[in-house]
C-alpha cells in the first residue's frame, strides 16, 4: 500500500463521527492487504508504529521533526515552530509547508507503507553518538518524499499521536469484522499478544489460531489490573475469596527460559540491568521456564520504603553495583502466567496459586483463602498495621486476563482521593517562577481521546517544578501565547475536594481544589481515569457514607 492511500484513508477516518463507519471503512481495507503489510497498516491506523511489548521506541521529539521539515521546505527551524503554534496542530502545519515547498526534489521516490515502517524501525535501532543525526537525515529523507497529505499523516505518526479518534476498542472490532470472527476471541488474543497487528494476522488465519494463541517469554504481558471496592462485597459474590497484602511498590514481571533472566516494569520497559538483586533472588528458587507477576518492595536499613525508591532503581543504568547497598529491592511474587510452555492465563487462579507454590521456592507472596469478613477485615488490619498500603481481594476462579481492570481483583485501602491523569498542556509560572512552567492542563480519556478536566497549579516545591519542566519542555508541540501544547506521556497523580460538572472541559467535568501530589512514572497515558471513572467518582461523592 502506498503510504499516499493511507494517508487518504486517513483522511476519510478523520472526517467520520459515527463508530460503526470508521469500523467498516478500517475492516474494508484489511483483506486486501499482505501479510508484511496487515500488521503494519493495523498499527499505523491507531498511531502507533511498534507493538506496546516491544524494546524498540522510536523516540522522536518534536523539536527532531521540526528540524527534518525546516531542512526539506528550506525554511529556518524557528518558521516551522511559528507555523506549527499557528495551526495548533503538527499535521496540518507540515501539510501547508510541504504545499508551498517551492522546488520539488527531482529524486523523490513515493512512499509506501512498508517502507515506512523500515525507517522507523531503523530510527530505533539507531544508537550511539552520532545516533541523532542519523535519525534526522532519515527523517529529513521520509518527508523530502512526502506530498502535502503525506506530510499531515507522517509527522503526526512520527509524534505517534494520529488524531483520526481510532482507537484500540475500533481496530478490535474491525479485525473481527473484516475476516470474520468472534469480537471476543480478538479480544481475547489481544490481551494475550498485546498487538493488534499480529492479531490481525491470526484473525485471518480463522478462529481456531486465535484460540489457540501463545503467551511468550521476552514478550512482556500487559498486567492484571484492579478495581476498587470492599471485602464484603468480594464475599457476597464469590463466596471464599484469596486476600494477600498489597505492597506499596513496583508492578513487575519475571521471565526466565533456561540460564536467561529479563524484568520487565509495569509499563513493559526491560529493566533487568537495574535489578540484580531481583534477578538473584527469584533465579535460584525457580524451577522451569516461567513467566511471574508480582509487585517489587525497597527496603533500606531494614525497613520498607515508599515506591518511589524503587523506580529510582528501575530507572538505574550506572552504578547499579553502588545503589544495591543503599536499597535492597525484594520481590513478592503473586501470579504465574507460563511454565515450560504453556500458557497459564486461562487457567483458574486458585490452580495458578498452586502451580506458583510447586515452581517457586521462596519469594512468594502469603495468602488467605476465606469467606467470613470479619477474618478478612482482620487480615485487612494487620496488613495496615505491618506499613502495607491495603489488601488485594481476588475471585478464586477466575482468569488472569492481562490489561483489563475488571472486578476480580479488588483493591482495598483506606480512602483518599486522587486521579491519575495526563498532562497536556502548560502554562508558564509567575514571579519567581516566571522562566519554568506553572500550571499543567489536564486530562482524562475516553476511547483513547484525551479530555481536559482542569489545570493543577498547587502542590508543586520549586525542586519538584524545576524537575518537571526539565521533563516537559521536550514535549513541546505548540506555544500560543502563555499556552503551551505538550505532547501527552507524562502522567499526574492528584488530588481534589470535589468532581464537579462543567461545560468549560470537553470531559464535561472540572476539579475543585486540583492538587499536585506526584509524578507517576512508572504509568503511561492510556492508564489515566476514563470518563466513565469520572462519572463514577461524581456519582459517588452523593451517596451518603
Ligand atoms: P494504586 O494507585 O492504588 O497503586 P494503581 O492504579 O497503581 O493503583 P491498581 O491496579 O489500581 O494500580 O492496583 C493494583 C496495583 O497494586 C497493582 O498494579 C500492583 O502494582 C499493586 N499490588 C500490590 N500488591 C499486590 C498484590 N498482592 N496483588 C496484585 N497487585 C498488587
């Protein structure tokens, strides 16, 4: 395919409102595609080039691309970024400039979809020192063949934000659609694989394969997911339940085939150079090839530590040797998703339970299976008493089912009221702090559509600030004034009094007294609060306690 059709494809997307046209128009064109192709158009359609597992990260900032179109208009940098403010939007600023590019090279060669993705793949294999200049020239050749329409897709892919409103729950149903199969097996594959392309495929092959799909080691499974709510609740539905602490730390998962160990964060980074203590402990009570959940706790003088100590380590490339003195992460391990072969998630988990305990030595999570409230109440109490944040209440016979934050596993912890939400814009700060940003928008999502719910511009020190605005000023995608456009990765957690309803934020809700409680790095922005989470919470703070 031509990335000229895409792109038109693309276009069409975008002008569409109605769901149910956008899935029949991205089915239409999945049959006739090969198999290079499929997985790739299946990607690029939701503006994302590689599967979420995957090591590879393209890792291009706006200020790269600005450069790359600046050289192939033969405009100065700084036009580019005027252009791009004015638009207030990437795609459209790079289509105007490719349209009034005055001399078009003589040497351009057309675009095609495949051939895109070998330049971004080459992109992310670039490493080293001269590792920038080689994207630039590789970038600066994409768009030196781009047409103006072209140009409006590709920089938007590069940024890996499409703005067509295709979503992942879209491209599911579209694959079902256009090879004929059950919505829930593509369902099902996609929370095994976490990629729709290579679902895509199975999907063609029929039924059976999707079935029959594979969990793999090296290939990180997105992580089981919890939702809020109580002990009785848990009991009234399930009967006996398992409860187990849950620690203050860090998400992670263990694979290991033969002598080969990898640690993979909750946002699927491979962080097995930072954790050799992690490593070492869970490689010698292992028996098999196995996959392993769990959540990694710091201890320092013997004492746990709150989580951030551990991303600080996650997040370690040098000097690991020296940090291991001061911190000593422990793992607490609670699920198996895969020994020697097969695939666990399917399986009840009370059996996982026991699968684990056969396979691992130590470092195994305890557990109590019960269903009188008042044990687990108990269970609840010390746990806040040993400095754990809560328990995890989890349905004995249920699947592991990875990404999904469903009732099976419940969370239960004293309440306090904070939102994970995306950061989107900013606004510079004032006096003192008039030279770093001073304000953040942010916002909450739906179908992978970002909605502004309010600023935060309380809670920060002047160190956390400084620190922020050293995060943020290369996510840069528009200034307007004092308003900044920011590309959203970086998640907020905050706090508030109240949700309240507003017509002033497309989300339809606004924060009373937003407060800035802390960076959450270890989560991404398709993690943030849904606006079905916003309704939830609005519904609930008028329900008498
Ligand atoms: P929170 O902000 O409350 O930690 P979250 O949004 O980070 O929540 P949730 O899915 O809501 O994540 O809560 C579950 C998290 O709790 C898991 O992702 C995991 O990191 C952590 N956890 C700690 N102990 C356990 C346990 N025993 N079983 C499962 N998860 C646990």
């Amino acid at each position: 395919m031509d990335f000229a059709e895409f792109s038109r494809i693309c276009e069409h997307l975008e002008g569409l409102s109605g769901r149910l046209e956008m899935i029949a128009e991205i089915a239409s064109v999945m049959p006739s595609l090969s198999d290079d192709e499929l997985p790739v158009f299946v990607r690029f359609v939701m503006g994302r080039v590689f599967p979420d597992w995957s090591p590879l990260k393209l890792g291009i900032g706006p200020n790269l691309l600005y450069d790359a179109v600046a050289y192939v208009v033969g405009k100065k940098r700084e036009e580019v970024v005027r252009s791009v403010s004015g638009n207030g939007d990437v795609g459209r600023a790079v289509e105007m400039l490719l349209a009034s590019k005055s001399q078009t090279s003589f040497f351009s060669e057309s675009l095609d979809l495949t051939g895109v993705y070998g330049d971004c793949r080459r992109i992310a294999e670039t490493e080293g020192s001269k590792s920038q200049r080689e994207k630039l020239r590789i970038v600066r050749g994409l768009f030196s063949n781009a047409g103006p329409l072209e140009g409006r897709y590709l920089a938007r892919l590069l940024l890996e934000e499409l703005r067509i409103g295709v979503g992942e729950g879209n491209v599911r149903d579209a694959v079902a659609q256009a090879f004929s199969v059950d919505a829930s097996l593509v369902a099902h594959a996609h929370q095994a694989l976490n990629d729709l392309g290579e679902v895509a495929l199975l999907a063609r092959r029929g039924e059976d394969a999707l079935r029959d799909v594979r969990i793999e080691p090296f290939r990180p499974v997105k992580m089981m997911l919890a939702q809020q709510g109580t002990i009785a609740e848990m009991v009234t539905d399930h009967g006996a339940v398992a409860v187990e602490y849950k620690y203050d730390g860090t998400r992670f998962q263990f694979h290991r085939v033969g002598d080969e160990c990898r640690v993979y964060s909750r946002r699927l980074e491979d962080v097995t150079a930072a954790v050799p203590d992690v490593i070492e402990a869970l490689s010698g009570a292992v028996a098999g090839d196995v996959i392993l959940d769990g959540e990694v706790i710091a201890i320092k003088d013997g004492r746990p530590r709150p989580f951030q100590f551990v991303l600080r380590r996650f997040r370690r490339k040098h000097e690991v040797e020296e940090a291991i003195g001061r911190v000593e992460l422990v793992p607490n391990v609670f699920d198996i998703l895969y020994l020697d072969g097969e695939t666990l998630i399917d399986r009840p988990f009370s059996e996982r339970r026991r699968i684990l305990e056969e396979t691992l030595a130590s470092s195994v999570a305890p557990q109590w299976v019960s269903d009188d409230s008042s044990v687990l109440e108990g269970i609840y109490a010390d746990a806040l008493t040993a400095g754990h944040e809560g328990v995890m209440v989890k349905a004995l016979d249920s699947a592991y089912t990875p990404g999904v934050r469903g009732r099976n596993w419940i969370k239960v912890k004293p309440a306090v009221d904070t939102l994970d939400l995306a950061v989107i814009g900013a606004e510079w700060g004032e006096g003192r702090r008039a030279h770093i940003f001073g304000s953040f928008l942010l916002a909450c999502q739906r179908e992978g559509e970002l909605l502004p719910v309010g600023k935060v511009a309380t809670g920060f020190s002047d160190e956390q600030l400084a620190a922020i605005h050293e995060t943020l000023r290369d996510l840069v995608i528009a200034e307007k004034g004092k308003e900044i456009v920011l590309e959203p990765t970086i998640v907020f957690e905050v706090g508030y009094a109240e949700i309240q309803q507003s017509p002033n934020y497309s989300s339809g809700f606004a924060l009373r007294f937003p407060r800035f409680v802390r960076m959450r790095q270890d989560k991404s922005v398709d993690e943030v609060e849904t606006v079905e989470g916003m309704q939830g919470r609005y519904d609930r703070q008028f329900r008498s306690v």
